[in-house]
C-alpha cells in the first residue's frame, strides 16, 4: 500500500511539473528498509557475505569499506575491492586519491560503499541493486555520515528513481532519504576521459566548501 501511495504521489508531482511547477528538491521516493538482526557492521558483514539471494552473481560478495563515524561515503556500483580489500583497479587507485589528496581524509575517516555487492550482467542489474539494497541501507545506519558521495549516473538512478537528466543535478547538494547526496562522475569515466578530472576537482571543492568542513 506504502508502494502504491508513493507511486500515485510520483506521478501527481511529475503532472504538475508538466503543468510549469518547478520544484527545488527532486521528489525522491524513499528506498523499503530491510531488517536485519545484525547490530554492527561485523555482523551485517557475515550476512552479506553468506547472501544467497542473487542466483546470476558471478563473484562472492564483497562487503566494502564501512567505518563507524565516516565523514564521506562514496556510493559505486560494484566494489572497488578485491577479496583481499586491496586498491589495485585504476578507478579504486583514483579514488583513493580524491579521498586522501582532495580530501584530506584518511581512509579511516570514510566508507566506500556499492549498490550491488557482487558481479552481475547488466541485465540483472536493477533487480539485484533492489535485493541489495537493504545491505546499503544497514551499512548506512552503522557508517554514521550524513553525505553521500554518488559517483556515476547509474548510481543516482538506482538511488533516486529520478528519470530527469543526470547533468541537472550533478554538482550539487541534494536531500534523500534523511542524507545528503552529491552526484559527481562516474570513476569509470575519469579514468577512460582523464580530462574531465580538472571538472571533477571542482566538484570536489564544491562539496567541501558546502558541507563547511575545513580540512587541514
């Protein structure tokens, strides 16, 4: 019924705004919140990796960097990690980077987060990132930061549902779902267009100089 109320309410607001209402703030709908009887990010981690529930993954599940009292979490798609956790993708090298260059941040200090914790085709992908997602949700819950990171499209999109064009709103601070959302570009993007990375700084600056952190 809680489904059926946001989907009626969805499609009210996109009418009005076909009608020439504006609105400041996308009208997100708010991702079902799975229980879990983990109490911890330990115990959640066991779950996750003894999760059953995607039968076309072709990778064990990978449960990402998630540390109490972060101050940034980076939202990817899949992991960045190996099984051993280690940085050794150009995109996860990259990141580490931003974190730690842009940021000023050690790793401690983050989470690195993704929608799907294991290798999926494409074509399985939004049904696996709604099984997931609870996952997300509860790493959210114990990470304790209140800005997200998203990095990439496809992210925002798995998120929010929002359909309206990516670049209207990458580069700035949203709301969702009792969070702070910053799109900004997708990793795999910077590493096969390294030009964009000057744009990408600037956004990264943006986002300091919105969340008021000052960073040594």
């Amino acid at each position: 019924m809680q489904t059926l109320h946001q989907a009626l309410l969805l499609k009210k607001l996109h009418l009005l705004q076909s009608c020439g209402f504006s609105y400041c703030e996308p009208p997100f709908l708010a991702p079902t919140q799975q229980r879990f009887q983990s109490q911890n990010s330990r115990d959640l981690k066991a779950i996750v990796e003894s999760c059953k529930l995607c039968a076309q993954k072709s990778s064990e599940p990978n449960f990402g960097l998630c540390h109490q009292n972060s101050k940034l979490v980076f939202v990817t798609l899949f992991s960045l990690f190996d099984r051993q956790m280690r940085f050794g993708s150009k995109a996860s090298i990259m990141l580490k980077n931003i974190i730690e260059g842009v940021f000023k941040l050690s790793l401690r200090e983050v989470s690195i987060l993704s929608l799907l914790k294991c290798e999926i085709p494409k074509q399985n992908e939004q049904e696996s990132v709604e099984l997931c997602m609870g996952y997300f949700l509860k790493q959210l819950e114990f990470c304790g930061a209140k800005t997200l990171v998203v990095l990439g499209s496809e992210v925002y999109y798995f998120l929010t549902k929002d359909r309206n064009g990516y670049n209207s709103v990458q580069g700035k601070l949203l709301k969702w779902n009792h969070y702070a959302l910053f799109p900004t570009f997708a990793l795999s993007l910077l590493v096969r267009q390294p030009e964009l990375k000057i744009n990408a700084h600037k956004e990264f600056l943006e986002l300091k100089r919105l969340m008021g952190e000052k960073y040594a």
